[in-house]
C-alpha cells in the first residue's frame, strides 16, 4: 500500500486541525488551497502550526493544486451550503479526488439542494469519484440516534438537542449567527431576508432517510439567545453586552408519511463559564422512552477526526453523492489510513 | 413477500416479550420451543399473554417443532453459556433456520469459547444459515461506544459502566448473582468453584475485534454488592436483609498489542427504589474524553426489540456464526420484517 494522497481544501482552523490528523494518520499530503494572504504562499505544516515544514505551498488556483495533485482525496473545509460550495467541489471531482467535506448541507443535500446534489452526483460519478459530507454531525446527529432508534420497537417521536460553541470556530461563524448584534438588528435581518434552514434540517432528513420514512412536511424556526451579563467573545474580540445576541437556536420539525415526527434545536453561541457542548437524543414511542446524552462533546475536534476517519470509507464507496447512512457505521482508525482500504 | 416465519425457542419471560413484538411486526410464528409442565402444550398466544391465540402449541421436543416448521429464524432466549446451547443451537442449524439468540457468549465468543463457536460456524456454513448473538448488547455495548471510538483521533483506554435490575429477569438469574445469599455463601462458592469470565469478557472481546486490534490479555473479577437495608425481591419472592447479597459487579480488562486498553464493569443486582438501568462509556485519548451515557435504560425491552430488529440482518447475512460488528449497524424496523429483505 501507498500512502493516501490528500489535498486540504481550506486552512482554517479546522483545516489547520486535520492536516495535523493527517500527518499523524500517514496520510502523505499533496497540496493546500487557501485564499487568505497571510496564509498563500506559506508552507502548509507552517500555517497548520505543525512546527515541521510539509514541503506543500498554500496556493489560491485550487485548479493548478488539484490538476497537479494526483490526489485520493480532498478535505473541504470552506464554507456552508451547497451553493457556495459547488464549484469548489465541482473542481475536485474533475480532476478525480474523492471529496468528504463538513459542509453541512452535503450531509443530506437531497431535500433543501437537490438540484446541485444531483449534479455533482453525476459529475462525482462520470469520474469515478465520491463526494461525502461528514463532521459532528456523522456521530453525533445521525449514527447515534439511529441506532438508538434500532432498540425501539415502535417510534413515535424523535427528539434531537445539540449545543456548541460560537468561539470555537472563528468571527464568520460568530457573525453567521449574529453574535454581538443587538436584537432589533438581528429582528430587522429577519424580516427583511430570513433564515435559511440550517443544518438542523438536513440532519432530521438524514434520520427520515435511514429509517425509511417518507418526510411529507418541514419547519424551521430560529430565535436569538440574549446575554444576561457582559460576555467576553474571543471571536469577536469583545464583550458582548446584556441583550445583545450571544447566538441562535435553530429548531426544525420534519413530520413523516408514516407517523413519526423528528425534531432537533441547535444552540449555537457564545458561552458563558463553565459551559461546554451537549448532545442529547430521546426516541420515544415503544419503549416509552430510550435516551442517549454526550457531555462536554469535543465537537470542534470531533468535526475534524469524523472527516479523517472517513476517508477509508470514502474512497472505498460507489461514486457519487452518498451520505453516511449509505456507508459502514464511521470507526475508529488506529493504523495508517491507507491499511483500510484493503478490508471493510 | 411472504411473512418471515420464526420459532420462538424458549417461552420464559423473554420469549413472551418476542411473541409479541413479532406478531406486531408481521411475523408468522410456526413453532414454540418450551420446557416447563405449566407451558409445554399451551397456545403460544396463551402462554406470552397476549390475549389472543396464535395457533401455535408449546412443545418440549426441539427437534420436532423445527422440522416441522419450516421456519426462516429461530430466536432462542435459553439460557446462558454456549456450552450449554450448543445442542439448541445445532438443532436450528440443522434445520436450515438462522439463529438469533440472547445467549450472551453468541455475542462474541471467538475468546472464550472458540471449539464450539467454530463448530457452529462450520454447521451453519452447512446448512447456509447464519447464527448471531444479539440483544442489549447489540446497541449499548458494543454500536454505541464502537461509534464514539469513532470519533477518535486516538483511542488510549476505553471504559464502561452499565447496571441492570436483576428482578427483571426471574428467580434463574437472579441465583444466577447470588442475589439472597450471604457474603459467606458467595465466597465460599467463589473459592471452590471459581467464577467464568462472563458477558463482559465477551463484550471487550468484540469491541476489540471492531477495533481491529489484538489482545494480548484479559483479567475478569468479581465482587459482590450488599444490601444495606431491607430490599425487597420480586423474583426472590423475599426480602433480602442487609449483609446480604443483591447481586454483583462483573469487570473485565481486555489490553491490546497495540496499547488501548478495554475495561467494563456491569452491576447486575436487585435495586432499590428509584434506582434504573444506566449504560456509560469514556474514551479517552485524543480527544480527551469522549462521553456517552444512557440513563434509564430499558434493558429488557431492549433486548427483545433487537433481536426483533435483527431478524432481516440475520436472513440477508452470509453463512455461518456471525457477529454484530459483521453486520450493518442495527436500525430501527418500522415496516413488517419481510419488507426488509429486498434491500438494505
């Protein structure tokens, strides 16, 4: 066995975080795409704070890394929705990486982007290629209350909470939900543009998907979470005030043909002290009730180990847009990558 | 497609538990395997409580019922131990109908019983039929912390913790723990004639088989928890005086070649009030820690709704004695078991 050949798509932070993972993992990496000047231009074990050189120079022509390449794989880490998102991936199916990405609506595109879920399927499959998405969301809000709902002999409701830190993630995320806004702001950007449905919803259609359900209805709401005192924001670089939003609360609703409704909220915000991210799971119906609970959820890290681990299963599954309920449950890898490519 | 057709191969508190969760799932039940007086020549429907008659008569001859019937699956809730049912087992084999059994060595039981674990699978390769442990263990011993391994970067130890309420399994198991006898009485059984390596051995065993690590080392202990006041038994029948044992604290400690190391420690006693079944695992490592815990679990419930759940897995698996870490993870069945057979 070779080394898998991985390009990392995007050095943020959480690009920063997987490159490290990929070294420890014998990944050999073969190119870096970045757009950020202080960043482009540098060697990447330098921008991911590796204190090694990698011999892999950040660029901007994500064309020229991925044509040059040869890569097995690219590591996507942008930005959200799949709109922003196609033609960077459309770049690396082209050119024959596997693509597994945390952008969170190519973890079930097919409700809220069909449309471009099934052009890159086609692409992906044309060059013999797979894109996935994973992330937090691959354990946390679709392994686990699946197979929680494997010990129910009868489902009624499904009933997802997550929380996670807007500070962990940098000021674009802190802005994506408004950290630091006053509520007249955040209410005046409401009205006048609403709020996309987020992740929240793509995860409940991946659960209706891999139970076999048929969704025949959808809500999403979102509704601010106020300061109660000065809250400092290391994303934002200041205090955030009382009554200014420390972030959202995403919630969506999915019904299904069959009868069981599945309904997850999403805090994301700045936190106080003390506080840290949980994930919670209640399936109810028979058994009464079956509860699964993750404290203090590592899921910054989490999101970037998930994607790691998966790059077995992704170069190893039939082309196209698949999502994990398609694939093996995610598993932990002890070896080198490339010595699971071999068995399942 | 036809109903599946299923024997239920043990009618004790369990199998009435499966009777119904079957016929609810559209199973045609064509056989009843039992063995005490007050059962043997009943209706199944009669016997599991139901309410209704199934047409189906208990009956104490194995061999006859399953030649008879035809059937696709046997779900065989016995006893424990494979030594003791390995002849329930080979009788199934023998006639063509998979296994799925609560019998908790099936689980996994490479490790502590490989002579007969690999005369089963020769038997079921035979009769090109599949026999597979399931259970509680299917989802809250081994999915779920295999699934949180899963968001592991690196795994150093992995550690559960999980109880169960002996008197929700009748007098069998609860003698099973001691659970009446005295401090006394318990060690001198101890100590003349040991304790086997139970469930908890052959949970470790599989998770370090997913993990596609070898061990290299496995201690088991025993210790038993005492009662403090006066605790009532409803599978005793008695009230069980302080000092006296409510059941015990099996541990086991699996290390691997490779340096993780497995523990898992189940308290199976008579509770007190308010007390409920918890499930808890810790990986530790990289990240940190890893948590995930199930608080009141219904474990007997759960055991039935997954082998219940199991019944297409085992159909569709290949030939032979397979275990859970082979097979898809378990998902939920909402539709009657036959629909599953097609496809995924």
């Amino acid at each position: 066995m070779r080394p898998v050949r991985v390009v990392v798509y995007g050095v943020g932070a959480m690009g920063a975080i997987m490159t490290r993972l990929l070294v420890d993992k014998g990944a050999k990496l073969v190119g870096a795409v970045g757009r950020s000047p202080s960043k482009v231009g540098r060697d990447l074990g330098e921008v991911a704070g590796l204190g090694t050189m990698l011999g892999v120079t950040v660029e901007d022509g994500a064309e020229a890394v991925l044509g040059r390449a040869g890569a097995d794989v690219a590591v996507v880490a942008v930005s959200s929705y799949l709109e922003t998102m196609y033609d960077h991936f459309r770049t690396c199916l082209e050119h024959g990486a596997n693509v597994v990405t945390i952008e969170e609506e190519s973890f079930f595109p097919w409700a809220t982007a069909p449309t471009l879920a099934r052009r890159l399927d086609e692409l992906a499959k044309r060059h013999r290629v797979t894109i996935l998405g994973s992330g937090a969301q691959d354990l946390y809000w679709m392994t686990l209350p699946c197979a929680l709902m494997g010990s129910a002999h009868r489902v009624d409701s499904v009933q997802g909470r997550t929380t996670w830190n807007v500070d962990d993630y940098g000021p674009e995320v802190a802005q994506h939900v408004w950290a630091g806004s006053s509520l007249e702001e955040f209410e005046s950007h409401l009205a006048r543009d609403g709020w996309p449905p987020f992740v929240v919803r793509n995860t409940l259609d991946a659960l209706v998907a891999d139970a076999g359900l048929t969704a025949d209805g959808a809500q999403t709401s979102v509704r601010p979470v106020l300061a109660e005192v000065q809250t400092p924001s290391s994303s934002l670089g200041r205090v955030i005030d009382p009554g200014q939003l420390l972030g959202v609360i995403d919630t969506a609703t999915v019904t299904t043909r069959e009868g069981p409704t599945f309904t997850f909220e999403q805090t994301g915000c700045v936190y106080g002290p003390g506080q840290s991210d949980v994930n919670e799971w209640i399936v109810r119906g028979e058994p009464d009730e079956l509860r699964l609970r993750n404290d203090r959820v590592p899921t910054r890290l989490a999101t970037c180990t998930q994607v790691v681990n998966r790059i077995p299963d992704v170069i190893r599954a039939p082309p196209g847009f698949v999502t994990v309920a398609e694939l093996p449950r995610i598993r932990y890898r002890h070896f080198a990558l490339d010595s699971y490519l071999g068995g399942p």
